[in-house]
C-alpha cells in the first residue's frame, strides 16, 4: 500500500495490494530489471480509520509513547524543549499526537507520538529523556495502546466536573 501511494499515489486496500506486493518479491527473487509487468489492483474498500491502522504501521517515521510528567504549569513545555531538541542538528522535532486527562495533583500521564529519522534516532531520543529523568513507556509495538490506549491517556480521572474537549486540525485551512 505504501509502495503504490509513493510510486503512484493511488491508496488500494490490503487486498488489491496483494498482487503488488507478490509482483515486487517476484522481481526481487527472480532479479528482473528488463520485463514489463502488468498487476491488477482491484477493491476500494478503503476509509480512513483503515487507512491510519495501515499507516500506523507502516511508518516508521514515528515514536509512540507514554510519558510522566509532574503536574504543574510549563512542565509540558519543557517536555517540548526537551523532546523538541533531542537530536544532533539542533533542529525542531515534530509532536504528532498528543493525549492528556488529568489523573492527580502531581503527574500528568500523556500519550504522544513524535517523528523520528530513524529506529536508532528513536532509542536516542527515549535515552536522553530517560537521563533527564522522564518516565517513559515504549508504546511502538503496543497494538492495544495503538487501537485504543490513545485515547485514554492520563486514565481514570478524579474530577467530579470533568470537561471534555476535542480539537480536529483540517488538513486545509
């Protein structure tokens, strides 16, 4: 699926894809560089809450996590600061996703994904959060907090009025 999208920029569904994938590891194993190949790739029984399932993994391009922070205001900001520059350019790092509900008065316990270049950019990046002392849960090969755990960030919470806010980004403005 990945593959077309790149190549043509058409999304198939996992069945349609099949034939290309078993096309791609025939040419692989068989080291065919001068044929023409057709392959046909039939379905559209593709929406969008499939697409991020197949998205999630398939990319590796981000890092899922869980994280404790003290429960105070700038702390996530710091976060931030501290995520944000973990990496040899000394360039901004991406917040992708981010799941907070307050659990108590002394730690927040959020959900986030970041990007990442790489799996050792990655372990790097888990490493000096780790040194500057945040608690943190690998979620990458997690499929129920990739399924549902995302949603649930901070837990049960002890409020009696809680509110519930939902922010959508359009991908257009």
């Amino acid at each position: 699926i990945k593959d077309a999208y790149y190549d043509t920029r058409t999304i198939m569904e996992p069945a349609g894809a099949l034939g290309m994938a078993g096309a791609a590891k025939y040419i692989r194993e068989k080291n065919i560089s001068a044929w023409n190949i057709a392959v046909i790739c039939s379905g559209a029984n593709m929406d969008f809450n499939q697409l991020r399932y197949i998205s999630d993994r398939a990319e590796s391009t981000e890092k899922m996590v869980s994280i404790r922070i003290p429960e105070h205001p700038g702390a996530f900001k710091q976060l931030y600061y501290d995520l944000a520059y973990c990496n040899v350019k000394n360039t901004p790092r991406s917040i992708t996703e981010f799941s907070y509900r307050f659990s108590d008065d002394e730690h927040a316990f959020i959900v986030l994904s970041f990007g990442v270049s790489d799996t050792e950019d990655a372990n790097t990046v888990l490493k000096l959060l780790r040194i500057k002392g945040y608690s943190i849960d690998d979620l990458g090969d997690n499929e129920m907090a990739k399924l549902h755990g995302r949603y649930l960030g901070g837990g049960r919470a002890s409020l009696d009025n809680e509110i519930l806010y939902r922010f959508e980004f359009p991908e257009r403005p």
